[in-house]
C-alpha cells in the first residue's frame, strides 16, 4: 500500500477542498457542497456547485492552507522574494447545487432527505492492526506523517512538503501479516550540492536520514519483523517536486484514502463533498459497520457493501463479506446490520454528526483507522 504527504499536488487539493467544505459548515450546517480543486505551477482553480448562506473568503482559506503545508512562494512557481504566498494566482468558479438534484436530496414535509447520488460505498476492517485496519496502509501512513512531522519540527530541515510512501507486507496463509518485506520512501529535499560535493553523496546523506529518522522509528512501533530492504529516492534525487512538478487534483488519491488497495472501492471520491452526498457518508458508515463486526468478534475480516439511488432514502442493496473468517453466516449478519443500524442518508449523517466541520484533519494520511 501507497501514502502521500499532505505537501503532495494531490493531497494539497484534498485539503484545499475540505478546507474550504469546513469553513462553509461552520457556518451554515446544512449547506451543499462539491467542491473540486486544481493546483499546477502558481495558480490555484476552485470549481464549486456551492448552495449556502456562508459568506467564504475562498482566496484566505486558500493561501492559508498552502501556508499551513509549508510550502513557499518559489515551491509553488511564484517569484517573489519574500516567500509568502500573495501572488498565486487564484480563480473561482462557484454556482449552486442543480435544482433537479436538489428536490430529491432535500427533506420536506412530503420527502424524507433521498441519497445525493447513485453509487456503491465499500466499507473494510480486519484485525491486522489495533484501529482494524490493514497493516500495510496503517505503515504507509505512519511513515507519510513522520515524514511531515520531522520536516516540521526542523529535525531534518532539509525535506521539503512532497513525498511518499509504499510498504509492502508478507502475509501468511491465514493471512496474518508476518514480515515487513520492503519500505519505499520517495521525499522532496532543497538542493543540498552546495553543502556536499556530488549527487551520490547528497543521496547517502538523504537517504541514511531518511532511514534513521523516518523508516526506522516508525517500524519499531509495531511488533512484526522487518530486514533493512529500503529504497530511498529511486530515482536518486528529488529536489523539484509539487505544483511545479505534478499538477494536482482533488479526488485522485481514494485508495490512499481508504484502505490502500487491500479492500474493494466503489470509485467515489471523499474531500470536498458535504455529508449528503453518500460518496462520503455512506462510506464512513460502511467502515462504522465494518469495524464494529470485527471488534466484537464477528469476523476477523469483514467488507460492507452499500449501493444508493439518487433522490432514494432507502439503499438499494446490503452486502456483507467476511471472507470465510465469521462466527456466523454472513446473512445472518446481514439481518443483525438491518436490525440495528439506520442507512437512510439523514440518520447516517445523524449518527454520525457528519454536519460538523470536521473534514479538513481527515484529508491527508487516510480518512479511517484514526485513534
């Protein structure tokens, strides 16, 4: 499984978006948002259906997400000498949510709050790891957050906001995980050639830090077996990295988001999407439904499905798969989840308080298995 820090093009959109999401509900709860996001070289591009009474200052919520990152001007392409972030040139594009839409989703004395859209939501949990998520992913984005952690902190300032991680695990026939086989950690850094004499030797100076400080604490946390099988930098240097690099786009990291590939995905984004939209929602209690079958010892695996139609209050359908590890047939856990929990869009967003400005935390290092 993969992870990318929060300096990724990628995951700068995530949070520009939830950002933005957040400053909307904290002031008009039940607002509609979809709001995507562009970043390249020196400009940023917000593309909204918004319906809301907020008053947003969308260049402020913006500039200060980048800012919070880390990133500078000359990271983002702006020159400019005082390193601040006033001159990225910012568009937005704003217009309200489709009435025809609308009059399904909203909630009237004759209409109970129908799903914001169509679609599958999966939902994953085992028993790899104490927050029943997949090692794998769980290791990824440890490594993603130590990464920006040591970065920010100053202990090896040298590093730079873009970077990512890649773990791969050997797991045994019952599929227990047994030995971390390989780390991969691709990181941005400042030009260090003035300081040391070749790129040879400014790759060792990175890449044993990185070992040392990075992959080395993070692996020791976790009672499993691990051999000294690191890449650091593959490509031997990685000085131009972000916006400048990478174009980025809201929406592109969703199995970074989730469950790193070890789970099936409906193909539904998260950032950006306000709670009626069950691209999120119903994904969020896909996961609800899922933890809670393995932690009370159910499954020690366990995959929920959930389909919706647009305008639709009811799901379409209900899938549970244990793969072969339940206590009980999985139909019969399917009539205890119809029993006990309600999947109509408004008692999810209920359930689990989703009006609440609280998207912007879960838009980088994955949106589950959080403590």
């Amino acid at each position: 499984s993969e992870s990318v820090t929060e300096g990724h093009p990628d995951k700068v959109c995530d949070m520009i978006s939830d950002s933005i999401l957040d400053a909307i509900l904290s002031e008009d709860k039940d607002a509609r948002v979809a709001c995507e996001t562009l970043i390249t070289t020196a400009r940023v591009v917000v593309s909204a259906e918004i319906t809301t009474n907020a008053k947003i200052n969308y260049n402020k919520i913006i500039k200060d997400t980048i800012d919070e990152i880390g990133y500078s001007s000359s990271d983002l392409g702006v020159l400019k000498s005082n390193g601040d972030t006033d001159d990225i040139n910012i568009e937005t594009f704003i217009k309200e949510q489709s009435p025809h839409i609308a009059q399904g989703v909203d909630s009237s004395e004759n209409h109970e709050q129908g799903a914001g859209d169509q679609g599958l939501m999966f939902g994953f949990a085992c028993d790899d790891t104490p927050e029943l998520m997949p090692l794998p992913i769980t290791l990824s984005h440890a490594l993603t957050k130590k990464l920006t952690e040591v970065r920010k902190t100053g202990e090896l300032n040298w590093l730079k906001p873009d970077g990512k991680s890649q773990v791969t695990v050997e797991y045994d026939k019952d599929y227990h995980p047994v030995r971390i086989k390989k780390v991969v950690i691709a990181t941005q850094h400042k030009d260090l050639l003035g300081q040391l004499s070749t790129e040879e030797e400014e790759h060792n100076f990175i890449k044993e830090n990185v070992i040392n400080h990075i992959i080395i604490p993070v692996l020791k946390k976790y009672n499993i077996d691990y051999g000294d099988n690191f890449i650091v930098n593959g490509t031997g240097r990685f000085v131009e990295g972000g916006p400048i690099a990478d174009v980025g786009l809201t929406g592109r990291k969703i199995i970074v988001d989730t469950y790193g590939g070890y789970a099936r995905h409906g193909g539904g984004a998260f950032s950006g999407k306000d709670p009626s939209k069950v691209d999120r929602s119903a994904a969020y209690m896909s996961r609800y439904i899922a933890k809670n079958i393995v932690a009370s010892n159910l499954a020690s695996r366990c995959e929920v499905q959930i389909s919706y139609c647009i305008g639709i209050v009811e799901p379409m359908s209900l899938n549970i798969d244990t793969f072969n590890t339940g206590k009980i047939k999985d139909s019969a856990i399917v009539k205890i989840v119809k029993k006990i929990f309600d999947l109509r869009p408004a008692a999810i967003i209920d359930k689990l308080e989703l009006k609440k400005p609280i998207y912007k935390r879960f838009a980088s290092y994955g949106h589950f298995g959080r403590e």
